[in-house]
C-alpha cells in the first residue's frame, strides 16, 4: 500500500501535464525557440573569434543549449495545480499536508521526484534532436559521460534541496511571490543558465564557489564540455555531495521548525 500511494503521489505532476495537451504544446514550442535563439547567439558571438575564455565555439553552444534544457527538468506548472507550498501557505490548506497518513516531506519529495523524472523524459528527447542535428556536441568519451551522468545527479540533488529550502521560506514570510522570484533568478544566474560562470568578473566567481549554485548546473555542464578536465572531477564531484549532504540537514531542520508555525491563513 505504501509503495502503492508513493506512486500515485509521484505521478500527479505529470498526469497533470499530460492531460492537458495545450499546455504541452506551449513547454516544447518555448523549449524549441528557446533552443533556436540561444544556439543562434552563441554562435553570433563567437562568428568573429575561434575562443573565447578558453572555450570553442562548439563547447559554448553546446553549454548553452544544454543548460536550456536542464532547466525543463524543474519547470513544471504547478500553480495550475494550486499545489505550491506558496498557494497552499496563502489558501490555508497547509494544514493538509500535516493531516495526511503521509509525512510533508515525504510527500514534497516524492512530487518533485515525479517532477524531475517527467522533465527527465523532454532533456533525453530534446538531447536526442539535437544531437541528430549537430547542435549540441557528444562527450569526448564513455568516462567523460560517465561522470558527467554522476555529476548531474548530484547536480539535481543539490538543485532539489535549495527549490526545498526556497518553498520552505514560505513558512516564516507567507506572503514572498517577489522573493520567491528573485532567489529563483539568483539560483539561475549563479548556476550559470543564464551564462558561463567563467564569463563573469573574478570576484562573482569566487562569491559564486561558497554557495551552492553552480553545483546544480556550471559544474555537470563544465565536466561535459571539458571546461573541467577529467583529472579534475574528483574534487568537484566531492564539493556536490557535500553540498547534498549540508543542505539536507538544513532543510531537514527547517521542516521540523516549519511544522511549529503551521497556521490556517484565508481558509
């Protein structure tokens, strides 16, 4: 039965999508000119140089469209659902969440779960094309994918507990839609979708490697285009797990503080 409802739980976001073929519609007609625009500015900047910041061409589009797609991997709409801890915290029906057989976190977790592996499907069909069409360049080689695929996951880890820690500020503030968007865009300029990091002055680099941004994103993306070397991974990999394992103390806490401040608010 437990495993039963954890499958149920999971695959309520996805449903939710799949049900609705506008809305699909809408996320691949933006992914693909989301895709088409930025490959056509990378390759406009580099038309008049070979490199730049140590980087080809080839490995800069290949960067950019791929950290486009990462981004699909989270973004579901769940405000169509009235499901966000920020709608729920807003409406009054939070309390739900405690009142259910099944815990809060448990149940954050195995719908974001659901979320990732759904937006896991669109990265892999969206990698596929591109690749067929010589957008996105391959690995260099099967140990280079190999721990780019480690890095991602762990990528996605650290990238699952800071969205957990940025939903779970909606306990203390209640009302953050603009805070809301403002970290959200901090965690997209810091991890580097916006740009490479390397693009960035010195001192937002060094401000960037104490926090956990660019673990979720610069990091798996850099191993891929060989901006890390190989050689090189070993600590990077380690910096991820730490991160996971810091942030999901933290958010650990927070859940039990956030569980003392549960109220009905508009409900």
């Amino acid at each position: 039965m437990a495993v039963l409802n954890a499958w149920r739980v999971t695959r309520v976001t996805p449903l939710g999508e799949l049900h609705t073929p506008p809305r699909m519609t809408a996320a691949l007609l933006r992914l693909t000119v989301q895709m088409v625009l930025v490959a056509s500015l990378w390759q406009g900047l580099y038309a008049a140089t070979g490199t730049t910041a140590g980087l080809s061409r080839e490995q800069a589009v290949t960067y950019a469209v791929l950290a486009v797609l990462a981004t699909r991997i989270r973004e579901l709409d769940q405000y169509a659902g009235r499901d966000t801890v920020l709608q729920h915290m807003q409406f009054g029906t939070i309390v739900y969440w405690y009142l259910r057989p099944m815990a809060p976190q448990r149940y954050y977790a195995l719908r974001a779960l659901g979320e990732q592996l759904y937006g896991l499907v669109w990265v892999l069909a969206g990698y596929a094309v591109c690749l067929a069409v010589r957008v996105v360049e391959p690995p260099e080689s099967a140990a280079v994918a190999g721990v780019f695929a480690v890095s991602a996951l762990l990528g996605q880890w650290v990238l699952y507990y800071v969205m957990l820690a940025i939903d779970q500020l909606c306990f203390w503030t209640l009302r953050n839609g603009a805070a809301m968007l403002i970290l959200i865009f901090a965690q997209n300029l810091l991890s580097g979708v916006y740009a490479p990091l390397w693009f960035f002055p010195d001192w937002f680099i060094t401000m960037s490697a104490f926090l956990p941004f660019q673990a979720t994103l610069s990091v798996p993306l850099s191993l891929y285009v060989g901006r890390i070397e190989l050689s090189d991974a070993a600590p990077q990999l380690a910096l991820q797990a730490v991160w996971v394992v810091a942030l999901a103390l933290l958010t650990r806490l927070l859940w039990r503080r956030a569980a003392r401040r549960v109220i009905s608010q508009g409900g």
